[in-house]
C-alpha cells in the first residue's frame, strides 16, 4: 500500500543533542511537508520542499534542518539550537496541485 | 496571508446528536479549503475539501461542510454523532500563491461525544 512512513514513532533525547526524523513515501508526490503539532496550537509549518534537490523555510523553521536528497525522503534534524523541541512531528505529502496533504503517523520527540 | 480560525477548542455533543465546528477563513483570493480528522497520536486524515466546484461538499464517515464566502465560513456538519467520532478535528486553507500546496491550519477543536 502506498502511503508516508516515519521513524521512530518515539523518540527521547538529551538536551544537546541532535536528533533527525525520518519520512519516506512511495506515492510519487513531488511535495513533501514538516509539521510540528503542540496542543493547542495546531500544526506550524517547519519546512518544506516542493522539488528534489530544493526547500524553504516555513514559519518556525529556527532549530531545525532537512535535506531533500530523493524524491522519496524527506529526514528532519531537531538541533540543539532548538529550544524546545519536546513536541509531536508530522511528516506530509502532496501531488502536484491538489492541496491535498497525505500524513504519515507521527514522530513524538521528548527531550530529557 | 492566508488564516484560519476555529471557533471552540472543545466540543461536546451526545451521541445521536448534531455536530457543528466552526471555521473561517481568511483570504486575498478564493483559496481551497479542507477539514482533516485526528485520532490520539496519529497522523491527520483527510475528511473533505472544497476546490471552488459545489459549494455544499460530502466528505468520509458522513461529514460535509458548506462553503458560505459571504461568510467567510466553512463550518463542519454531521447530523447524527457516533461514538467513533471523538477526535480532533482540524480546518485549513491553501495558498494559491503556492499552487495551492502550502496548507494553513487551525488551531484544531476536539469533539468529545457523550453516550
């Protein structure tokens, strides 16, 4: 089944540390999206990259970085210069003017 | 810039009964809408979205929502709450500016269903 698969669904962490989450999807979508949920805030946009090889900067993009290497992958890494980064990450996908996002489930980040 | 707002962080209904989130939007150009449904501790499903066709949209699990641009609303509907229901439900609205890809969400209203 196609679909967005990120890892590790939990993931703990030192204060200091870097951390990089994982998002793979096998649905051919050229755009895929970083999302950073807390509650009661909804979801803030981190990153995103609509092309291989190519990303901008979302509306809270201090402390993180991506890399968008294939068109497949889509790795997250939490730095230590974000400064607080316990928080619930959403990885998505989109086809080429849709608007319609695919999630995958989820990576919870707790920092230590 | 795009924005949205949902009215009500907490919901609560019986079960049987009507359910209504509320949401407005915010927008320079007639921008796609969509409502996504979250269960705990996972990702956002897709429940309905309006790409300037009908103006009354069905979605999945018996949801439709109408968009009123007179209004600027977009509200959620569903005429009879099932258990099931119980999640947090989340508007957006697209930038056209982005081709539509870059989406801007609510702050989310949880629905609680009391049996």
């Amino acid at each position: 089944d196609g679909g967005i698969t990120q890892s590790p669904k939990y993931l703990f962490r030192k204060e200091g540390q870097n951390v990089t989450l994982s998002c793979e999807q096998n649905l051919n979508h050229d755009a895929m999206y970083w999302y950073r949920q807390d509650p009661g805030q909804g979801l803030r946009l981190i990153y995103y990259s609509q092309i291989v090889n190519d990303f901008q900067k979302g509306d809270i993009a201090e402390g993180y970085s991506v890399s968008r290497e294939k068109k497949e992958s889509f790795p997250l890494t939490v730095t230590s210069a974000q400064k607080n980064p316990t928080a619930f990450y959403l990885c998505a996908s989109t086809a080429f003017l849709t608007g319609e996002l695919f999630f995958g489930e989820g990576s919870r980040l707790t920092v230590l | 810039a795009q924005s949205v707002t949902q009215l009500g962080s907490h919901v609560s209904v019986s079960e049987g009964a009507l359910v209504l989130l509320r949401c407005n939007y915010s927008s320079s150009v007639p921008p796609y809408l969509f409502w996504y449904v979250q269960y705990p501790n996972q990702g956002l499903q897709l429940l309905l979205k309006y790409t300037s066709a009908a103006t009354l949209v069905k979605g999945i699990n018996g949801f439709e929502a109408e968009f009123k641009k007179s209004e600027t609303s977009f509200h959620l509907t569903k005429p009879s709450a099932h258990m099931r229901d119980a999640a947090e439900y989340f508007c957006a609205v697209s930038d056209p500016n982005f081709g539509n890809e870059k989406l801007t969400f609510g702050t989310g209203t949880r629905l609680t269903i009391i049996p």
